[in-house]
C-alpha cells in the first residue's frame, strides 16, 4: 500500500513520520507564538543582507548593461524564506531559533502576503522610487515587520 501526502508517493521507511511531522506543523501553526526580540534582530540582519545582495546584484547588472527584470514583492517573500532555510540548515541551533521556525514564518508570510504586496505597490506607485530589486526587497520587509509587529 502507497501513501500519498500532498501529491507525492511517499517513501515506505518515512511512512511513520508523516503523522509527527504533521502535527508539529500544525501545533506551531496553532500556537504561533509571538517571534522574540532576539528572533526578530535576526530576521531584521538576514533582510538588511539580502536587501544588500540586491544592491549589489543590480549594480553588477547594470555595469554589464543588462536590464532590470520585474521583481515583486512575492519574490522577495520567497527570498527571505528561502534564506531562513539556508540558515536554519546551516546554524538555527547555533543562534538561538526556535524549533519549527521555519514553519511558523511560513505561515506569517503567506498570511500577511496579500497586506504586503498592497502596501509595496502604493510605495512604488505613489512615489518616485524606481522599482529595482533592492528598493523591492527594502519596502517589502519593511512592510513584514509592520504586519508582524500589528499582529505580534
């Protein structure tokens, strides 16, 4: 007998799994608790450094005379997310993250994406900013932390 478990066939040894997994998602989802001072130090550094990457990114780009490509605010959720991966993987422990992070960003992100996105496009559309990647990634994380705060 094969599980299925959101689309995919999953394999016979992580069967077991499933069930924890799951409902440590949920039980963070449920609890979400509100992100700790030290945790949101974090994630304003890790925002500052990819807002940085960024800046750098265009400026690469545009001494070798390429265009800038649309960029959203979506993007740079999925920037930030994927970031917070990379770093989890790499020193979560270390820094002092909580378990199930991750998740628990995940789900903040994607409830507060639709605020988000609203609140960047009135930025971009009602100034004179150039919408470049790092100006999309700034007000975009700037707009994060004020729905995090409001709900937090």
């Amino acid at each position: 007998m094969n599980i299925v478990f959101y689309n995919r066939l999953v394999p016979h040894t992580r069967r077991f799994l499933l069930p924890l997994w799951y409902s440590r998602i949920m039980c963070a989802k449920e609890n979400s608790m509100a992100l700790s001072g030290h945790v949101v130090g974090l994630l304003k550094e890790y925002m500052r450094d990819l807002v940085e990457q960024a800046k750098q990114e265009v400026a690469t780009h545009a001494s070798f005379g390429f265009s800038a490509t649309p960029y959203g605010s979506d993007q740079a959720l999925s920037d930030l997310l994927a970031l917070l991966d990379d770093r989890l993987e790499s020193e979560g422990m270390q820094v002092g993250l909580p378990d199930g992070f991750l998740h628990q960003m995940w789900g903040l992100c994607n409830d507060a994406r639709t605020q988000v996105g609203e609140r960047v496009w009135m930025e971009i559309n009602g100034s004179d900013q150039v919408p470049s990647k790092d100006t999309v990634r700034a007000l975009t994380y700037r707009a994060l932390l004020t729905v995090l705060e409001a709900s937090g």
